[in-house]
C-alpha cells in the first residue's frame, strides 16, 4: 500500500484508530525538504507495509491536524502506535536513518 493522502480530522481519527501503527507524514507543497521527504516515506510505505500504514497531511490544507499534533515545522513526522507517540522527527531524514528510528521503535515496543 503506498502513502494515503489525509484530508480531514476524522479520516485520520479513523485510521489511527483501525491500526495499530500508523506513521504521519505532515508536509506543505511549498518546503523543498518536504518534496526531498517524499520519495523517502514512499520506499519506507511499501518496507514497513506489514508492520504500519503510512499517511501524508498537508498542514497547510488541514491546520485543525497541524494544531492539534503540534507541528512547529516542516517536514514532521510521527510514528503513533495505538494512539501512542511513539517518536517525532522534524527535518528531513534519509531511508537509512528513518528506517532505524522505526526499527528501534518496534523493537522497543516487543520488550
């Protein structure tokens, strides 16, 4: 499955809750480490497929999300796990390092 587009409060609020793992992707069309981000969190989708689903949400589109996760700058991610923050990662972040932070996550969580 590749990267779902989120387009309001209640569709993410449907998918965190029908998932145990769900990895949020909040850009803006207009940050360049954002359009860098992009190919990145489509690789790591289709990687982590069986262990999360991954969603997008343009903060600009949906400022109700970027308030109420806080998001401060762009790119952000967040890995939640059962309604959990597991981490939050601004900036960009390569496939190698953004794939350790998620490795180190689930490994976290079966101990």
């Amino acid at each position: 499955m590749s990267v779902q587009k989120i387009h309001s409060k209640e569709q993410l609020e449907t998918l965190l809750e029908e998932n145990e793992t769900v990895l949020i992707d909040f850009f803006a069309e207009w940050c360049g480490a954002c359009r860098m981000l992009a190919p990145v969190i489509e690789s790591i989708s289709e990687q982590y497929r069986k262990s999360m689903i991954t969603v997008s949400v343009d903060a600009d589109m949906n400022e109700e999300l970027a308030e109420a996760y806080q998001v401060q700058s762009l790119p952000l991610l967040l890995c939640v796990h059962k309604g959990k923050i597991l981490f939050r990662a601004s900036g960009y972040r390569d496939e190698a390092v953004l794939g350790a932070m998620l490795d180190r996550a689930f490994e976290a969580l079966t101990k």
